[in-house]
C-alpha cells in the first residue's frame, strides 16, 4: 500500500470542463471566474466572491480592504498556517498572537480578550481543521472592540456554524482552494462579504491595479460602434497584484463545486470509521472533537500521541504517509519575537499527528491505517 496523505479528487467532469475553457480558447480571467464566483456566492449565501489565485492572495486583499493605517495590530491564532500571519506583515500591520484553546485547537477566546488593545484593528480567526471558531462569541469580542473580522476559511468550505455557512459571519471570508483542501482549482482562492462596497474595490487589487479586466474590455469593443477607438482604454489608480483567478481554475472550480458536498461526506464518514477504529487504542487521542451531524467541514483528520516520532517512522515504513498540523507560528523564527504567552500552542502541537482523509480513501486504506495503529500501540 501507499496511501497518500492528501490528494485531489478530480477526474472526467474537470477535464470536460476545462475543454469548455479550451473550446473558447480563453483560458485567462473570463466568463468562466464570473460565474464561479456567482455559484460561490450562492452556495455559502454571501453578496459577492472575487476569484483569486491563492487564499494568501484573498487573505492579504481582504486585510487590504480596510485601509488600516501602518503599525496597527492585527489578532491571529499561534497554530496556524504561514499565511495567516504573513498577510499581515504584506500590509505593513503587526500580528498578535492568540493562545489556541486546548481541546479545540482554535483560537482561544478568553486569550483573545486578554490580548486585545487598542492598537489592535482586525482579528483573523482560524477554523482550524475544520473546526469552526465559535463565531457568535467572536463577533459579539470584536463588536465590543470595534475589531473587524476575516475568517480564514482555508480548512472548511462548505462548513456551516449553527445553521451558517463559515465565511459569512465576518465581515469578509476567505477561502482556499489549493489542491489539497475540501475542495481544488489547483490553486485557487476566493474572497466572499455580504458588503459589496467592501470588496468591490479590490478587484483591480487582484489585477494589476487595472480597472476593467480584459474580458470586460473585449466583451466592450463587441458592442461599440465601428468609428469607436477607445475601448481598449483602462485605468490604474491602486497598486494591484497579479492575484486574479483564471478560467482554467474557474472551470475545475465549477465541478468541485458540485461535489463539495459530497466530498466532505465522504470526509466525515472516513473519521467516523477511524475513531470508531482506534477508540480501543488507549494511547491515542482525538485532535478535536469531531463530530458528524451533516455540516461539517473537516479537512483532515489528526490524532493526539506521545510517542510521535516513533510512529511516523513505523507508518511511514507500511507505506502510510502522514503529517503535523501545525507547529506553532510562534515557535518560527521569523515569527518569534511575537510570542507572547502561546503556552498552549508551543506545548500540545509535540502530540499532533495527520493521518489520510482525503476523499477518495477507501475503507480498505482506512482499515489498513487503523490496523498499523493497532499494531504499533501492541508490540510496543
Ligand atoms: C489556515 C490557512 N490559511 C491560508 C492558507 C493559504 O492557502 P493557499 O495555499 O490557498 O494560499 C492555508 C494553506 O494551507 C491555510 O492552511
């Protein structure tokens, strides 16, 4: 055996797809974007999406969108991935770290309160795992500190709070879409508000700083008169990335719409079966508590252990690969000099441990992981 630890789920409908993309023979940021970001908006019931090229593109133009002015401090949770915190030095702002909450692995909310000052505008919290912030405590601290809020929804697309689709309780979500996650376009990003004159303004941010993309610029010359020169005209007034999402993306993003539901089904189901299999493990913990009521989001699927390394080596040689979500952004060296009181974090990641969940694994490679846990915790 050789199971993978994550991998996308695509195959014909995709390839179909993105031969619509090819039949137009326009691959770039087209018609195809535009109605992806439509049928996002829809799914998770928000206002307006613009389709990027990365959650670390959405992530840095959703803290953008605020203009906050330089030094002011932005909250993030210290177990996380990089691009949480780099995005708030690309705008020029300073990350304070949130201890995360032991059970849960997400920010913690008292740890939150403590750390809030009034140098502090925004707060990105991470629903790590898939495990969703509780965003109606959350909000209810940052209305109360005038905080702005950008979920970082990089784990859960297509998971829901209390009845809610995660990336609609703030006042932006951001979403991605990178080949290992819930959901692929390769690479990909989108970011999602309920306030249009929020995030409007940003699709030039997303396109060099150009005003009117070139598909708008085209569709514009169709329908001008013959004598009419000017249609090829643009104006830059921002200074913008090269952060814009493409039909190719768009059109893969189209199908894996479709079956996102059914992807985090399979999810679910997969770590119902492993805690149903390792429950008589006594060495062995959940990394948060799953549940499976129909509207989660899990990403992965990890476990709590002491003897780690042990272990990786002794899957690893069955053929199983695994992984460690995440060590601490506190314990990075760029990131350090930020660490203040992370305890929790710079503590229990020793014990963290991902194993498969991707969507297509199959009982037989999750009974072979469960029966090598199995097997390591009885001859040791
Ligand atoms: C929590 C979190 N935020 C942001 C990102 C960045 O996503 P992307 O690779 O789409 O830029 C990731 C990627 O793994 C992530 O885990």
């Amino acid at each position: 055996m050789n199971i993978r630890l994550f991998k996308p789920s695509v195959g014909e409908k995709e390839l179909n797809k993105i031969k619509e993309a090819f039949d137009r023979e326009w691959l770039g940021l087209g018609p195809l974007v535009s109605e992806f970001e439509e049928k996002w908006s829809n799914y998770i019931g928000c206002e307006m999406s613009i389709g990027v090229n990365s959650a670390t593109a959405a992530l840095h133009l959703a803290l953008k969108a605020f203009h906050f002015e330089k030094g002011k401090k932005v909250l993030v949770p210290a177990i996380t991935f990089t691009s949480t915190a780099n995005v708030v030095l690309y705008n020029d702002l300073v990350p304070v770290f949130v201890d995360v909450d032991p059970a849960t692995t997400v920010m913690n909310l008292n740890d939150l309160k403590n750390k809030i000052d009034a140098d502090c505008v925004a707060v990105i919290p991470v629903h790590n795992g898939g495990f969703p912030v509780p965003m109606d405590d959350l909000m209810e601290i940052a209305q109360q500190n005038d905080l702005k809020v950008i979920e970082d929804c990089a784990h859960c697309a297509g998971g829901s709070y209390k009845g809610k689709k995660l990336g609609t309780w703030g006042h932006i979500g951001c979403f991605s879409f990178e080949e290992k996650k819930c959901m692929t376009t390769g690479d990909g990003g989108m970011i999602c508000s309920n306030d249009v004159n929020l995030i409007e303004p940003l699709k030039p941010y997303r396109w060099v700083g150009i005003d009117k993309d070139t598909w708008k610029r085209v569709q514009i010359a169709e329908g001008t008169q013959e004598n009419e020169a000017m249609h090829w005209h643009y104006e830059i007034s921002v200074l913008g990335y090269k952060y814009n999402m493409n039909d190719v993306m768009a059109a893969i993003g189209l199908v894996q719409l479709e079956k996102l539901d059914q992807m985090n089904e399979r999810r679910r189901k997969t770590i119902t079966r492993y805690i149903d299999g390792i429950k008589e493990i006594p060495e062995i913990s959940l990394y948060l508590p799953y549940t499976n009521n129909g509207n989660e989001a899990y990403w992965f699927f990890a476990i709590r252990i002491e003897d780690r390394d042990n272990l990786i080596i002794y899957l690893k040689s069955q053929g199983i690969a695994t992984g460690v979500h995440f060590y601490p952004l506190t314990m990075q060296p760029l990131y350090e000099k930020y660490d203040i009181n992370c305890n929790v974090a710079n503590t229990i990641w020793k014990e963290f441990l991902t194993l498969p969940s991707h969507a297509d694994l199959i009982e037989e490679e999750i009974d072979y992981v469960i029966d090598h846990l199995k097997t390591f915790y009885r001859n040791k």
